[in-house]
C-alpha cells in the first residue's frame, strides 16, 4: 500500500466583498421646471420618459427621492454631473449621495 494521498483536496475559495453602495437622491425644489428635471433624469441616469416623470413627481410629492443605487465614484459621479446640468442651465435642482444601509 502507498503513503500517497489520492483524495482530491478541497480548494478554499475566498469571497470578494462587494464595494459598499451609495443612494443618488433627488431633493425637490419650487423653482426647477419639472420638465427640466425629466431632461436631467434621462440625460444623466438614462431613464425613460415614464421612469424620469415618476422619479420626479415623487420627489416633487415626498421632497426627495432615490433615484438609483451605485457604487461610490459612480454615485457622486452622477450627482455632480446632474448638478452641473442643471446649475448650467441657471436651476437650483439638487442632487446629492449617502450610504446605502
């Protein structure tokens, strides 16, 4: 009988950790016409027009809203490209990120 081991040994595999997730938020204002706000929304975060006008009426009705979930960089990428928009185009229209719980 031999000494050599012929069982297949067990390979370990390790997780990668997911990056943690970050909320875009839509903050409503009085000033910004919603239409512009539908423009921003399909502009930035490639939404229908249907997505965007939901999106903005329940900012509009709650006083803000998620509008998508990224990972970091891309979350405030998105924020500040829509704030660029709309301060742009002369809008108080805000956009910012936080942690996703």
């Amino acid at each position: 009988m031999s000494d050599i081991d012929t069982k297949p040994q067990a390979v370990e595999r390790t997780k990668t950790k997911q990056p943690p997730l970050y909320k875009v938020i839509l903050l409503n204002d009085d000033y910004t016409p919603r239409e512009f706000v539908v423009v921003v929304l399909k502009a930035v975060f490639r939404m229908t027009e249907d997505q965007s006008y939901a999106v903005m009426m329940t900012a509009h009705q709650r006083g803000a809203c998620v509008v998508a979930t990224y990972t970091r960089d891309i979350a405030e990428s998105k924020a500040s490209e829509a704030n660029d928009m709309a301060r742009g185009a002369g809008h108080p229209l805000e956009f910012s990120t936080e942690p996703e719980e």
